[in-house]
C-alpha cells in the first residue's frame, strides 16, 4: 500500500486497511432490539444487574453474527453462547470462593484449554473467545446474584439475539420462503463465481476468480450444512437448495479446468450460470440455456453440467448430499492438541494468566478504588491474542486506538446524557453499530468499549474511561511481550498444520482421480475436492495473516507461500485430469507431465521452507 511513494509495512497496511461490502441492514435492526430492551426491561423491572448480564450475552453474540443462513446461525452464535455461560458460570464461583493464585491459575488453565481448542474452526475459536471473556467478567465483576442466575441470563441474552435471527426476515428475501433466504443467496453467488471465472479464463484474473469461487462454495456448503433435527433435508424447499447447490459441483469442475487450461471461453458460456443465478435467487425457471461450443473437453464437460443443472432446476432435484464429511472426535482432537493448537493455546494460557495475575495485584493494590472492576485487563488480552482478528501487531494497534477513541467518546456522551434513559438508548445505539463496525477492528472495539463502559455505569459503577484505556494499554504490552517470547516448539505451527491438511488432501484428491474406476465415483471424487479446496483456502488465510506479523514473526511462516502456491496448481491441474479422463478415459502427455513437475517442484518447496511432511503427494499409477 504505498503512501507518498513509500511501501508501508504489511503489518502497517494491515492495520489501516478495512473490510468493504454492504451494510447488514438486518443486523443493524437485530443489534438494536438486543442489548439495548433487555436492559431496558430489567431496569424497568428492578433487576439492573442481571440485564447487565443479559445485555453482555447479546452484545458478544452479535459479535458473531454474520451474513449466512438460519439455520448456521445457531451454531455460530448457540455454541459460543454456551461456552460463555460456562465461562461466567466458573468464574463467579471461583472469583468468590478460591484466593487470587488459585484464581489466576484457574483462569491460565482455562486459557490454554480455550485456546488450543479454537484451533479447530471459526466456531470453536468464538467459543474459546466467549469462554474466557465470560471467565474474567465473572470473576471480576461484582453482583449480587449467584452463579448459575449469571449464566442463565447471559445465555438467555444471546438467546434472545438467536431468536431474532432465525424470526426476523432479512433485506434479501423477496421471493420464496424466508427462512431460507440466506441459502439461496450463497448458492446463487455460487453460480455467480463460476459464471466470473468462465469470463475470467484465459486473463490475468483467472486465479483470483478461482479462489473467489471456492469462497463462495466454502461459503454455501456452511449455508446448507447447519445443524438439524433430521439427517436429511425436511422441506421441498430446502432439498431444492440441495439439489441446485449439487448441480453447481460439475459446472465449477469444468469451469476450473477451462480456467487451468488458460484459454478464452465463448462469452456465451458465462450466461448459463448467470441465468440459473437468477433462478436460485427468484425461484423461478432457468427457460433456455445457452450451451457452449463443445470443441474441447472442458467444453464438452461445462456444456453437460449445464443441461444438468437446469433439468435439477426444473425438475426440483431430489439431490440431499452436501458432499461433505463429518469430521470425527479423533480429528477434533487431533487438531487442538497438534502443533498448531499447542502453540496458539500456550500462548492463550500465557496472556490470559498473566493479564489475571497483573489485574488481581492491581486490584489489591486499591488501583480501582473500592470497586471490584478488574475483569477488563485479561477480556482486553483474549481479543487481542486472537489471530481471527489479524496480525498481532495490527491488533494491538487496533484495540489501543479503538479503546481510546471509545473511551474519550463515552466520557463526553456520560456527562451529557440523562441516567439511566440515556445510557440504555447509548446501548442499543451501539447494539446497531456493531454489525457495521466489523469492517474494521478499531471501530469495533470503539463501539463495543462505548457499549460496555454505558452498561458498567448503568449497573451502578463509576464513569471509569480513563482506568480503561490504561487497562489496554497495559493488555497491548503485555500480548506483545508474550507474542514475541520464543515458543515451547516450532514457530508458525499453525500455518504448517494447516500446510499438512491441504497437502494430504491434495493428496487424497489426486490419488482418487488418477486411480482406476474414479468416473463412476463423481460423487466421492466431488467430495475430496471440496476438501482439498477448502483446505488450501485455510492454509491460505493462515499463511497470508503470518506474512503480515511483525519481522520477528513473520520470518518463521518463509516459503511457506510458494508451497500453497504449488498446491493450488497441483489441485487445479487434478481437476483438469477429472474432466479430461471423465471425457475420453486416458490423460495426455500434457496432463501427466504438469502432474510430475507439480510433484518435483512441491517437493522442493517444501524443503526449503524447512516443512516436515507426513508423505508428499505421489504418482498412484504410472502413466
């Protein structure tokens, strides 16, 4: 990103760069009927303290809330809700029966847990997030109700968000059933992904329409895949979404291997998936689909997919499967205690407890005056330790800045706004910026720094801005100093298990293909890509989030880049090899000498990123 001429340091321009799209304008409504009336009718009903508790449950539940379908919905905002109301369950009781030492090593034993375990997935991490949060803010915050009132009202306060989620309909829905309007938007930008990479072939912009087409793919198999009472999809409107997200499977195969083969398509080829775009969205017929020359396989392939995927339109599609895996306990496990959630979890556990142990000196030091406030240092560390919200240096810049700003906005609206009318309107006011402020870390946590300190001063606390920012500024040096502390095994452990997943899907992916037999199995072939795509991508994210760390940091994910590089051409080239043996049932000297260089050059990369493999991908046949 330059400025003035000057090239700013990754980990700079990551600080000032922010996230563009759409306003959510349903979560802007959602975040306003959350916070803000719970506490309303609890202070209107004399229970204050226990809307604080309900208010806090629904503001870091619409942390959480994204774009995405209901029925996701509740496990992205359900679990981490649960989590929290276990974290504020052990902590009010330990913060009122155990002295500080125990406390302080309850709380780093909690932190290592949380944090080796959000190296499972997006849920999890939230779910460690609200964990520890919940933790600090139990045993910090002093109330008058017991423990398990606490948890019981901060779960029905992220309750009462979840509910708006799934009743309320979204500025999307216009046609068909509402409650899956959210599906049918992932699905259709499915066809739209492919219909801009079959524009993109042959150009410049061909891999980045590649990668933004298995975003939204990852994007739309999370949509449908959302937690159910029943195994299979239980209304004709729902197994439709199933059917016409199936049929996008194929078209995206020909797609890639146009794509691969770096060659213009007809511009008519990208009507078809714009055309059945539409129809997902609007639920009405494809009519006539323009089908692409069928000179090449690729072509021949796409022009098939097509004929398909507008008879499964039409007909309505009976087609259940997502093609997708559930991943078992031993996976689970295996990813939290590897060398990724080792390493991301002692680090937790090392900025989470030692944020504690300074907070409980503080407080017995009298720094906060006779009120027992000292849960804001270890919840400032948890956000701030979280690599979902960037480079470390980016979030520490982000929180300090964002902190400051929302302090200084705070203390002028306190000494303005009658109490407590004003500070509940102050609430839901900042209930409905969340949504907006996500864009960026500094804004939300100015957002959400205004929304607390309104809520602390409600419960009966004092005006506290400046105390806060000294607070995260001490959390700010605190991560960093543990950041940068040499670790316990190897640097970059994440980005190398990641780098081994996408590698032994990659592997699994290609072994599939080239094996004898794979035409009759598209389904388990379509499967093993899905994993090896999704994969990369993760591998991607982690490797992209290094290379924006400080110096010290970032040294240790070197090279790390050109394998996941060499992996994304090894998969693209495997899904040309699909279509071209589906199409004639043997590969050219094309094929297999890309596949072997591929296979060289991987292996070369690899070893000069230091990464230690379980196997590299191999040729399963000889060819």
């Amino acid at each position: 990103m330059p400025l003035t001429g000057v090239a700013l340091p990754p980990w700079l321009a990551h600080a000032l760069r922010a996230q563009r799209g759409p306003v959510p304008w349903s979560a802007v409504v959602r975040g306003a009927l959350a916070a803000g009336p719970l506490l309303l009718v609890a202070v209107l009903s004399g229970r204050t303290s226990l809307g604080v508790v309900a208010a806090l449950g629904a503001m870091l539940a619409g942390i959480n809330d994204r774009p995405g379908s209901r029925r996701a919905a509740v496990r992205r905002l359900g679990v981490p809700a649960l989590a929290g109301a276990g974290g504020l369950l052990v902590g009010s009781y330990a913060g009122l029966h155990v002295d500080a030492v125990a406390l302080t090593l309850l709380l780093t034993g909690l932190g290592l847990l949380a944090g080796a375990v959000s190296a499972i997935g997006p849920v999890a991490s939230g779910s460690g997030t609200q964990l520890l949060v919940a933790a600090a803010i139990g045993a910090g915050m002093p109330l008058p109700e017991p423990g398990w009132q606490r948890a019981l009202f901060f779960l029905g306060g992220a309750g009462w968000l979840l509910a708006l989620r799934l009743a309320l309909p979204t500025t999307a829905a216009g046609t068909g059933d509402y409650r899956f309007d959210g599906e049918r938007e992932a699905v259709g930008a499915v066809y739209d992904a492919i219909a801009a990479l079959l524009e993109a072939a042959g150009g410049a912009d061909a891999s980045t329409r590649r990668v933004a087409l298995t975003a939204a793919l990852d994007h739309a198999q999370d949509a449908l895949a959302g937690p159910r009472l029943r195994r299979y999809a239980s209304s004709a409107a729902e197994r439709r979404l199933h059917a016409q997200y199936a049929a996008a499977l194929p078209l995206a195969e020909a797609a890639t291997a146009l794509a691969w083969a770096g060659e213009a398509v007809p511009a008519r080829a990208a009507e078809g998936p714009r055309r059945l775009a539409v129809a997902v969205r609007t639920g009405a017929h494809t009519g006539p689909v323009p089908a692409p020359a069928r000179s090449a396989p690729a072509l021949r392939a796409l022009d098939d997919a097509l004929l398909y995927a507008a008879d499964a339109f039409d007909g309505g599609g009976a087609w259940d499967a997502l093609h997708t895996r559930r991943r078992t306990a031993a996976s689970l496990a295996h990813t939290a205690f590897g060398s990724g959630g080792r390493e991301y979890g002692l680090r937790v556990a090392l900025c989470f407890g030692a944020s504690a142990a300074v907070a409980q000196a503080l407080h017995q030091a009298r720094w906060y005056g006779n009120h027992s406030h000292w849960y804001w240092l270890p919840a400032t560390a948890v956000f701030l330790v979280k690599p979902d919200l960037g480079p470390l240096a980016s979030r520490v810049l982000c929180r300090a800045a964002g902190t400051v700003l929302g302090a200084v906005v705070f203390a002028g609206l306190a000494a303005l706004l009658p109490r407590p009318a004003g500070l509940i309107a102050l609430v839901a006011v900042c209930g409905a910026l969340i949504p907006a402020a996500t864009r960026h870390f500094a804004a939300q946590t100015a957002v959400v720094t205004v929304l607390v300190l309104a809520l602390v001063m409600v419960g009966g606390e004092p005006q506290a801005s400046l105390s806060r920012i000294g607070e995260t500024l001490l959390a700010c040096g605190i991560v960093l100093l543990v950041g940068h502390l040499p670790a316990l095994g190897q640097r970059g452990g994440t980005v190398r298990a990641r780098l081994v997943r996408a590698t032994d899907a990659a592997d699994a992916y290609l072994a599939h293909v080239l094996s004898e037999g794979t035409t009759e199995d598209r389904a388990g072939r379509w499967m093993l890509r899905r994993e090896a795509y999704r994969a990369l991508a993760e591998a991607r994210a982690a490797i992209d989030l290094a290379a924006a760390e400080l110096p010290a940091l970032a040294r240790h994910a070197e090279g790390t880049g050109e394998v996941a590089a060499t992996l994304e051409r090894l998969v693209d080239t495997t899904t040309a090899c699909a279509v071209q043996l589906d199409d004639t049932g043997r590969l050219t000297a094309h094929h297999t000498e890309r596949i072997a260089e591929l296979l060289d050059e991987l292996a070369e990369r690899r070893e000069r990123a230091g990464l230690m493999m379980s196997k590299a991908p191999e040729l399963p046949i000889a060819m």
